[in-house]
C-alpha cells in the first residue's frame, strides 16, 4: 500500500457537509483547497453516501485530498466499494483515501472477522476484475482502536485511523503499527475560552459516545474510570477528548499527537449548528496549524 505523507500534517474533518446543500459544500472545500488545506475527512453517517460525496468533493477540486472516515461495510457489498475506489483512484491519481470501518455495533457479528472477510473479498475483486486497474493504486486504511484491529489495518492496508482517542492511545497505536504504517487521528476542538462553556459544548458532542457499550468499553481501556464516563464524562475525560481554548492553545494541544506518533491530525471543530459552517475556524485553524506541514 502506497505511503500517504502527502496528505500533510494536518487536516480538517467535518460532518458539516451531511447537512448542506451540494454547492454550498463545493464552496467550502474549493475555499479549504484554497487555504492550503490538503485534506478533507467526512463520516459516513446516514446521510449522503460515501463513495458519491467523495467524488464530488474530487471534481471540486484540484489538488484535495479526500478522505472517508469512515466507508461503512455495512453500506455497501465489497464489489460496490471496489468498483467505485478503483474508479476514484482512476479519475484523481493519488487523491482518494478509502476509510473503512465496521460502524456501529451489531449483535452477535464480530468486528475483526468482518472486517478481515470483506478485505479478502476486495483483494479477490482487485485481482479478478475486468476493468483495467488504475495506473495510481487504490488507497485504503482501516479504523481501528483495538490491537487486533490495529494490527490488521497494518498488515491489510496502508494503516489506521482513530477516532476519539487520547495522545496515550496514539503511542500506543505507533509501537502496533510500527513505523512504516500510516496513522490518521482524529481529534475535537472547539474555540471557547471558558472552562464551564467549552466542557458544556464538550460534553454535548461526546454525550452519544458515552452512551454506547462499545464507546463505553473503550474509554475504559484508555483509563477512564466507570465514575469518569458516567454523568457526561469527567474534566478530565472531557479535556483529553475535547481540545478548547484560543486557537494557540488548541494548536499547541494537536502537535501533540504528532509528537505521539501521529503521521496526520484530522481536526473536527465542534459548536456549528447543523447546517452551519466551521469555515471561520478552519481559517483561523490553517494560520496556525499550516506553516508546520499540512
């Protein structure tokens, strides 16, 4: 799997795009490209279908970086996704990252055994299909948290992505993936100076993540106490999780998981009603995080 440095250092993630008219989204990322952004990062959350924004987001810009995070593998069968990515990678050589992830929780199915069966049927699809391959290969990497899983996406992609983990998580997800494989994380900001305001919004974003078995389980194996998740997280829950502050601060805080072992930051302000645009902050965000690498 091809090595992704050129997605920068940083980038920005965003749900805002579920929620906005096609040419309003079109704007912002010609704007984002613009800003010196070279990458972009969108679930896929029930709303527009993956693999069509991708291409959308592709045909708006130029030099973009499009980034799923997550493809569920649930939302399609392996020969849709392998169709679409080896396309993608086709029409924007080098351009298209396939995030791919298990997705919410399903009685009785294993994660990591799902995962691994729906690669072995797009591997099986990359070598059978009647469709020349792309000159630039497909690129894909793997959420992933667990060691197995972290594994995987080290052995069967170009590597990892996480979401909603401490910089101890990052360390720890390097000395897994060793120092060859790719690792994205994710990270929240939010731009409020006043701890009871910034833990207020915190909490609400986190709110759906503490109320999962499987988030729940998580944030245990990062340390956090039954007490720490229960009752909206605690400080120190929330601040791990939630970057807040002035932008130098929230800046400062990011580099941290690039001292970790993080290759690339996938930064999601949080805040923006539904409908909104972070695009204020992402501006703010690119003067200070874009004259390091991204």
């Amino acid at each position: 799997m091809e090595n992704l440095g050129n997605l920068g250092t940083f980038g920005i993630y965003t749900f805002d795009f579920e929620h906005q008219p096609a040419a309003r989204v079109r704007d912002s990322v010609q704007e984002l490209e613009q800003l010196g952004w070279r990458a972009v990062w969108f679930p896929e959350v029930g709303g527009r279908e993956a693999l069509t924004q991708a291409g959308y987001l592709l045909a708006s810009t130029e030099r973009l970086h499009v980034v799923n995070g997550i493809a569920q593998i649930w939302s399609r069968e392996a020969g849709a996704t392998h169709a679409a990515s080896a396309l993608l990678a086709d029409a924007y050589p080098g351009r298209h990252v396939l995030g791919l992830g298990f997705g919410a929780h399903r009685p009785g199915v294993k994660p990591l055994a799902a995962m691994a069966g729906y690669l072995d049927e797009l591997d099986t699809l990359a070598k059978q299909s009647p469709v020349p391959a792309p000159q630039t290969p497909a690129r894909r990497i793997l959420a992933a948290y667990g060691p197995k899983m972290l594994a995987l996406a080290r052995d069967r992609s170009a590597g990892a992505h996480t979401y909603h983990v401490n910089t101890a998580h990052t360390a720890q997800a390097r000395d897994i993936l060793g120092p060859d494989a790719f690792l994205g994380v994710e990270h929240a900001v939010l731009f409020e100076a006043e701890p009871d305001k910034a833990r207020a919004t915190a909490r609400e974003h986190l709110r759906p993540y503490l109320d999962s078995s499987y988030n729940i389980a998580k944030f245990r194996r990062l340390g956090y106490t039954d007490d720490e998740i229960a009752h909206g997280g605690s400080d120190r829950l929330v601040d791990d999780l939630v970057f807040w502050g002035d932008v130098d601060t929230v800046a400062e805080r990011l580099h941290d998981h690039v001292r970790a072992g993080a290759d690339h930051v996938a930064v999601q302000v949080i805040g923006t009603p539904p409908g909104g645009s972070a695009m204020p902050h992402w501006r703010r965000l690119g003067e200070a995080l874009l004259p390091y690498g991204a």
